[in-house]
C-alpha cells in the first residue's frame, strides 16, 4: 500500500493532518463551543494574574514602609530638617510638621497612591458598582455605605482586599468551569471523529475485491481497523483539547510577563523566555522525529501479533488436533515480544519530552531569581513577572505533549490513510444499468483471466439459456470457481465478456448483480447469531413465515425443530456455525440463496462436503429451488448434476469436454473416466 519514507523525514505531514483534522467537520458547532471556551481559560487566567501582584502588593511591607518603623523614621528626619530650617517662621513650621503628620491634608503619599490606582482599576476593569473618590470607596450595591481605602497605618483596607480576593476566586472559578467545557466539547469531536473514521474505513474494506483480501493479511486489517484508529482516538481526544487551550494559556501568560516586564522596567525575564524558547523547541524537534518513526514500527508488530492471533483462533480445530499449543504459544511469544521492544523503545523517547521541558523551565526560574537578586526586585514585581511563568507551566507542557501526541496519531494516520487510499474495489460506470432479471441467457465469450502471473482461463466461451442448469467439473485449479466468480462479477475479466442479456456486467450496477444472483458456497458461512437471523441475513425485511418457508424447502425446518437445537430458530449458531453439523449450516446457507429468490443461482459443490442421507435431503430442495431458475454448478459428486441441461469439463483453464451426461458418457473421455471412478468409490 505505498511507501512513506519521505513522511519519516518531516516531523509532521501537514497533508495527513489537514485531513485527519477535517474529520471534526462535521461537529463544528461542539468545537466552536470548545475553542470558545478555550479562550475564556485564557481569558480568565488573565485576569487572575493580573490579580496576583495586586494581592501580593496590599501584603507587601515595601508598599506601606510609610505606615511603620521607617514610616516614622522617615517622618521624624522630615520633622526635624522643618524647624531647623533658616529663616522659616514658627507659624510656617507648624505648618510643615502638619504636611509631615497629616499629608492627606495637603498632597498624597505616593506610595499609598499607588494602592488607590490599583483599587480604582480594578473598579473600573470589572465595573464593580462602587466608586473611589480621594482615599474614600462609597459602595452603591447591594446597599450604599461607604468606607476609607487606607487605613491610618497605611495598609490597603480590608474590604479593597476583599474585593481583591472575590475577583481572584471568580476567575479562578470561570477558568475551571470554562477548561472543563472545552475538554469535554473537544473530546466529544475527537471521539466521534475517530468514530467516523473507523467507520468509513471498515465501509471502505467492505467494498474491496476479493482479490484484495488474497493479498492482505485478516489480522493485519483488523488491527488497522481496531489498534491504528484507538490510538488516534486517543491522541485527537486530547489533542484537540490541548490545542483550544494551552496555546491561549501560554499567549496569556507570555503576554502578562511582557506588560510586568515593561511596568517595572526589568526584562530578565523575557530575555531569558526569547533564548529559552528556541533552546526547548530544538530537541524536541529532533525527538519528534524519532517517536514518528518508532511508533509508525509499533503498530505494524502489533498488526503482527494480532495476525497471529487471528490465524491461530480460526485454526483452532487444526491446533488442538496436531497438539500444536505449544508451537503456536512460541510463534506468538515472537511476534509479542518484538512488539514490545518496540513500544519501549518509543516509550524512553517518549517520555524523555517531560523531563526535559522540566529541567529547562526549572533551570530558566533558577537564572532570573540569580539575577532578580542581584538587581534587588521586590516581592511585589517577582510576584508579577514569576506568578505568571510557573502558571505557564502546565500549558506549555500541554503543548509538548501534544507534539509526541501528534507524532503518535500521525504514524498511525499515515497507515489508515495508506489503507484508505488504496481501492481495488471494483469500478462502476456513471451510466450503469440496473439489470432487473434474466430473460434470454448469461454469455460468456473468450474469457481470459489471470491470479497475478498465473493464468488461470484460457478463452473460455459457453452459453446459460434462462431457466436452464449449467454444470462444470474438473480438476482442482482448473478455473472452476473461477468462471462462477466472473459471473457474479468479484473479479473482472482480464478480456472478453460476460454478458446478461446481451448487456456487459461490467455495464451494470454492483447492487443490481448482487440482488439477482445467489451464491451457495462449498464451506458455508454462518455468523454468531441466530438461525432465522443468518438464513435471513441479505433479507433485512424478511418476515418470521418466509424464513420458515425457506428453511422447509431446505430441508432445514425438520433439524431445526426437531430438539437438538433447544431454541429453534432463535439458537445462536456459535462462531461459524460451530454449533451446527456440516450439513446443518449447508442447509441453512441454501436457505438464505431461497429466501433472496433470484432469478440466477450459483452452486459452488454445495454437496461436496455431506453425507449420502443429506446429500439426498439438499438436493432434493436444490431441485425445488432450481425450477424455474438459471443454474451454475460447481459438481464435485458427478450424481448431483446428471440432469444437467449442459456439463463443462474443464482442464488446464479451457473447457475440455461439454455435453449432456449421456453424451460425456459416450465420448469415453475425461467426464466417462471421472465417472467410473467415482462409481467404482461409491
């Protein structure tokens, strides 16, 4: 399914993960939801630290020196320089002792001024209903009263910290509610885009030839099916989610430690983050790549390993009849065990991201607090410019997780969208038409068609008249089943034609050929469900007395109420019918061709594997079923198509002999030796 080496060298596809991301479509109003709420944590972080240096400078004993030891000390030098003053009268002396004591009166103390600002800001960012007015707060909601915003020792009033702290908690609260609705709104995307895609890609498999199942692998399939698209379920979940909030958290913050570096003149910090940043970035570039690559092998061992379960469960019979257990539990312990060393070798890559973004960001605090201290910042302004980097701590982790997450997703994407893309499906012209039944004959004219390199029919030509029975024997490879699956169009011809009433099948519709043709299969499948339900299977609207019906001129109603199967119709047939004898589940297989009643049948050695009181009970309903229908069988056992309107022998891929039996017969060749020697068998 195509190679991707050149995926290996770029850490992200940008192709793959536009599509992967177009998934979400469909879902766009619950993501809109999720991003708007992504921005509120944003927002809502803002505000909250915006709020921190405002708490932290009402506590902070630099705002408020003024109101105690150095407060005095400071006033007491004032006192004195005043009325020790030359030529100032003691009446101005007074005055300025006064200013000193009492500065309310006179100016502002800038100090205390600057809590007041905070205070009136705040007030007016939030348009809380009250107001400032010099140093007094006047509160118009929920009652009117009002209060001093300083205290005469200088600290901020309690009721300003108050209001602090409510705004604070109020954000923090919206913050949580808001990250919680963009988790679960993102989630919600992710699960049912990935529920989508798994989906489209069993609809897909559905569609596929049965040539494509001869090349690949069951196990491989359902492990694309199954372990490639719960990873990427995994990875778009949070994905999604980191990515309509930590980005914003990381801007928010990034943009508070910008405007706390330009208020109190100190860019430490932000020369360490333009230097930092790029330091972090680089590695895990360089990891990235290597978990792309690691975990793109993981999925393919672990495809591996559900092959060989699927082969061993399906071949159970076989295992336990050879007492293979012990075999098979080393062949899987192989697969097992690759598969394992593999997922721990991008594990240690994987989880080296965390660690390493730890040590940086911790070494990158440890540089600003060395150089904080040497330039003497305040509690004040490291509050302001610290607060908001250990809050960006959390979302630039989450944006670091997000990378390996992507690279996890991307590799399993990278093989979905291998899978997805490649289609051997069987192609239908726009102009197709529907064939509503047989009215003439079914032609087949100079047909050649290979497996591969190996030829498989050489020029076969023969005519199916309507309402007439075809049969063809030969020896195993001969094309037999092939010539029947031409017929039903599961492959095309590679050249001449099969037509339908003169009309082409490759000029029809799938759906249509599907309808009018039944297929009864030599090693008859039967599903883990009920016998009514798998002879109705391709009838979904198929009432309980045409099932029964059916199954009676099968042959299949007496076994099926006659107590061996204890509910009857409604008896679970087990994992392929493992319930029901050999020629149970055939009888149950014609049942459902009945039950469809097409007007053209296929019967690929539909005896072959019953015994002689069976046999005789199949084909006595195989008799009832193909009156008044066009038949092609598949005969292993000669005796059940001697009334052959026309037998085909085929040999080597051409048709070798073709006659009545009595003819064939008298020709004394390949068809008179077959038959004497299953004579002289019986």
């Amino acid at each position: 399914m195509g190679s991707h080496r050149k995926d290996e060298k770029a850490p992200i596809n940008s192709r793959q993960l536009l599509r992967l991301l177009g998934y979400a479509k469909p879902y766009w109003k619950c993501l809109t939801v999720g991003i708007v709420a992504g921005l509120l944590v944003g927002g809502s972080l803002f505000v909250s630290i915006s709020m921190i240096p405002r708490l932290v400078g009402v506590l902070d004993p630099d705002n408020r020196s003024s109101a105690v030891s150095s407060k005095a000390q400071d006033k007491a030098t004032q006192i004195v320089e005043a009325v020790s003053r030359d030529g100032v009268s003691k009446n101005e002396q007074v005055v300025l002792v006064d200013k000193i004591l009492h500065p309310e009166k006179y100016g502002s103390d800038p100090k205390l001024d600057r809590l007041i600002k905070q205070a009136q800001s705040t007030i007016e960012t939030f348009h809380l209903p009250c107001r400032i007015e010099g140093r007094i707060v006047y509160v118009d909601w929920p009652c009117k009263f009002s209060f001093e915003a300083v205290t005469p020792d200088g600290r901020m009033a309690w009721q300003i910290f108050i209001i602090y702290t409510s705004v604070f908690v109020a954000a923090w609260l919206i913050k949580a509610l808001a990250h919680y609705v963009n988790g679960y709104c993102t989630r919600r995307v992710g699960l049912k885009a990935v529920a989508d895609m798994r989906q489209q890609l069993f609809s897909h498999l559905l569609n596929q030839s049965l040539g494509f199942y001869g090349k690949n692998d069951v196990g491989h399939l359902i492990s694309r099916c199954t372990n490639d698209t719960s990873s990427m379920e995994n990875c778009i979940s949070h994905v999604v989610e980191d990515l309509t909030s930590a980005p914003v958290q990381v801007i928010t913050c990034a943009i508070a430690i910008i405007a706390a570096c330009h208020e109190y003149n100190s860019y430490t910090l932000a020369v360490i983050l333009i230097v930092g940043v790029p330091v972090m970035v680089l590695p895990l570039h360089f990891l990235a790549r290597r978990i792309k690559k690691f975990y793109r092998k993981s999925f393919a061992y672990i495809a591996d390993v559900f092959s060989r379960m699927h082969e061993a469960f399906s071949g159970i019979r076989v295992v336990i009849a050879t007492h293979s257990e012990k075999y098979e539990e080393k062949r899987f312990d192989s697969v097992n065990r690759r598969y394992l060393r593999q997922v721990l070798r991008a594990m240690r890559i994987d989880m080296l991201v965390a660690p390493l973004m730890e040590f940086m960001v911790v070494s990158a605090t440890l540089v600003f607090l060395i150089v904080s201290f040497s330039q003497g910042v305040t509690v004040t302004q490291l509050a302001a410019l610290l607060a908001p980097a250990f809050l960006a701590y959390k979302p630039v982790k989450s944006v670091s997780k997000v990378i390996t997450l992507i690279q996890r997703s991307m590799a399993a994407a990278d093989r979905y969208f291998a899978l997805l893309d490649y289609d051997s499906s069987l192609p239908e012209k726009p102009d197709a038409v529907t064939l509503k039944g047989i009215e003439k004959s079914i032609t087949i004219e100079d047909v050649h068609f290979n497996y591969g390199d190996r030829a498989v029919l050489n020029g076969v030509s023969f005519e199916i008249k309507r309402g007439s029975m075809v049969a063809v024997v030969g020896e195993t490879g001969s094309g037999k089943t092939t010539i029947a699956n031409l017929i039903a169009r599961f492959y095309d011809v590679k050249s001449g034609s099969i037509k339908i009433d003169g009309v082409d099948v490759r000029d029809m519709t799938i759906d249509s050929i599907r309808k009018n043709i039944g297929v009864v299969t030599q090693e008859p499948i039967l599903f883990n469900e009920s016998i009514a339900a798998n002879i109705a299977y391709g009838n979904g609207d198929a009432s309980m007395e045409d099932i029964i019906k059916a199954a009676k001129l099968a042959n299949a109603h007496e076994f099926i109420i006659s107590g061996r199967h204890s509910e009857g119709y409604d008896t679970i047939v087990g994992e392929k019918g493992f319930k029901l004898s050999g020629g149970e589940k055939q009888r149950v297989a014609i049942a459902r061709a009945i039950l469809r009643n097409p007007p053209i049948l296929i019967l690929d050695e539909a005896t072959s594997a019953l015994d002689t009181v069976t046999e005789r009970l199949v084909q006595e309903a195989l008799d009832h079923v193909m009156s008044n229908r066009t038949v092609f069988a598949i005969a292993h056992r000669l005796s059940t198509i001697r009334h052959a309107d026309m037998i085909l022998v085929m040999k080597d891929g051409i048709i070798a002999e073709h006659g009545t039996h009595e003819e064939l017969l008298a020709r004394n060749g390949i068809y008179s030796r077959l038959h004497a020697i299953q004579f002289q068998e019986q």
